[in-house]
C-alpha cells in the first residue's frame, strides 16, 4: 500500500483523509497552509504534520493535493522545488482542472493525476456516511496512476469515471448544473414563495418533498419519462400565465424560466409530445 500525503486540511482534504484512513490505507503526512488544521486532521488518524510542503515527499508516496483551484499550480511549484519526485504519485482533487494543472511537479519527475469527488462536500459527517454513494472522476495520461486512483476510490466503496484529459472543463460543468443550479433553483421557487408570504420553513416543506420526488422519478423512470408539468402535458396557455405572472420583474428568475423551459421542450419531444404542441411552447417562451 502506498503511503498517502495530504495538502490542505479542509472539506475535500479531510474527507479524502479520514475516508482513506477508515478503508485502511496509511495516510502518513499531511500540510495546510495552518498547523492548527494540519495538527487536527493529522491527529485523527496518527499522521504527521510537516513545517514544510518540502518535507511531504519523504514521508508520502502519494499526495493528494486538496486546495482552492487557483492556488494548486503554485502549491506544485513549492513542491517541485523539493526536485526528489521521481516515483511519487501527485494527484489534485479539482473538478475543472485536469492534471495539467502539476505541471511543474511532473517536469519534477512525479507521476500526476486529477481524482474529484463528484459530492458536495459540506457536512463532514453526512459526507463521511455517504462516501460510498459518491462517483470519483479520475483524471490522468498515466495508465499506472489511473490503476492507483482507481484502486483508491474501490477501497472507500465509491464508483469512478474515467474523464479523458482535456475534457475536465465539460466535465465540472456538468456537475455545477445538477449540483450548484439545483440550489439556485430552490432559491428562486422559495423566494416566489415568500413574496406570498410563505416563510421559509413552509417553503421548505412545500420544496423538498416535491425536488425528492422529482430526483426519485427521475431514478425510477429514467429521463425523459420522469417529467411531469406543464410543458410535458403541452400547455402553452398555461406557460404563458406563469410568464405573464414573472413579467417585470427585476431579477432574472423570468430568464430563467424561459431558458430552462425552452431547454425541456427536447424532453417533452423525446416522450411524443404532438410536433403542433412543441411549436406553440417554443413560441410562447421565446424571450
Ligand atoms: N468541498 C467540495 O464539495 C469539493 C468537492 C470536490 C472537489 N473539491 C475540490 O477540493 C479542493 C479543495 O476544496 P475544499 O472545498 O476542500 O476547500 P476548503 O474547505 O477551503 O479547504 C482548502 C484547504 O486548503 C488549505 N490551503 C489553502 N491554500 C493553501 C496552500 N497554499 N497550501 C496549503 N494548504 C492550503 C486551507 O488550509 P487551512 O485550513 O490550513 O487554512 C484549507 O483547509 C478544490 O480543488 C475543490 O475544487 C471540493
């Protein structure tokens, strides 16, 4: 088993850890940019923290760097400055960059890689209950490194993907939609509510059993067969009265309503929607 480093002791990175650590692998060294996260994570499991990101490689085969996107090419860069990097593996958790990112630890002599959680990582114990139902997207030009990464994701009893390098920005932003916009969504139907006087706890008790059915149907069913509403029944004179009540607004929530709607008509299509229905919606949300 390969000895695993961490660097950064936040969300992803504590995660990783403690997942790791749980299905057995050594996880021997970790670095943040404070001791005070370092020393927490690495007392979680009998690690040790280092002063420097220099002093990472000797104590790890494996490093898996978890830090902000933009601060990930100059974290390798401190790394590839240590120079002894040949052998190690070095693999950073990024959804939207791919191993190109490690540039400068790979003209080092390292192998790289890129392993992104495809999960919200919020709550560390829901997270940590819930790992096992996550998919890893793993990322690298390495045969060898994938074969690793894989290894990894199997022993937290989570399922990967493989994403070719390259294609990591189409990747990420497919996972924004279904995971950031879900709750952009649920902000704009809660605060149509409240301007109807709907507080919050009521709106949610409206919203999420009706998102949970939706996310049900839609594991039960398949798409397009889970859609329901409106346009999947082709009522055009009722999407023009939800239109008619989002007009003059100020905010961007009538946009929104006509841009996701015109984007469900190819659903509607897909379940036999009559072809006269498709164009009278088509029409009724143009913007
Ligand atoms: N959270 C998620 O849901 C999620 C999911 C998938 C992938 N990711 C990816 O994981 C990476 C980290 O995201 P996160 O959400 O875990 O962020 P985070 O909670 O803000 O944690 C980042 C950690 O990096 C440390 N750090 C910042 N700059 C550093 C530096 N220059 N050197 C060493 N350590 C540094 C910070 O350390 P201190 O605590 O010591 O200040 C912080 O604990 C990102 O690439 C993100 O895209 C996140």
């Amino acid at each position: 088993m390969l000895n695993i480093g961490i660097i950064g002791a936040g969300r992803a990175g504590r995660l990783l850890a403690l997942a790791l650590h749980r299905a057995g692998w050594p996880v021997t060294g970790i670095f943040s940019r404070t001791q005070e996260s370092a020393g927490r994570l690495a007392g979680a499991m009998g690690a040790q923290t280092v002063d420097a990101i220099a002093g990472l490689p000797a104590l790890c085969d494996l490093i898996l760097i978890a830090v902000p996107d933009d601060a990930i090419a100059s974290v390798s860069s401190a790394l590839a400055q240590f120079g002894k990097l040949a052998g190690r593996i070095i693999v950073h958790t990024s959804g939207a960059h791919d191993s190109g990112a490690l540039v400068a630890v790979a003209q080092a002599g390292a192998r790289t890689g890129s392993l992104h959680p495809a999960f919200a990582i919020s709550d560390e114990a829901y997270a940590l209950a819930h790992v096992h139902e996550a998919t890893f997207a793993v990322e690298s030009d390495d045969a060898s490194v994938r074969a690793v990464l894989f290894g990894l994701v199997h022993a937290m009893g989570a399922t990967s993907v493989e994403i070719p390098p390259g294609m990591k920005a189409q990747y990420h932003a497919a996972t924004v939609i279904a995971s950031n916009y879900l709750v952009t969504l649920y902000a704009a139907s809660a605060g149509l509510l409240a301007e109807l006087g709907i507080d919050r706890k009521a709106a949610a008790g409206l919203l999420e059993p009706l998102m949970r059915a939706a996310l049900g149907n839609i594991a039960a069913q398949g798409v397009p067969a889970a859609l329901t509403g409106p346009i999947a029944r082709g009522d055009a004179g009722t999407v023009a009265r939800h239109i008619a009540a989002l007009a003059d607004r100020a905010d961007t929530i009538l946009e929104m309503y006509q841009v996701m709607g015109r984007a469900t008509l190819p659903l509607a299509q897909a379940r036999g929607l009559d072809a006269a229905l498709i164009d009278a919606l088509r029409t009724t949300l143009k913007g």
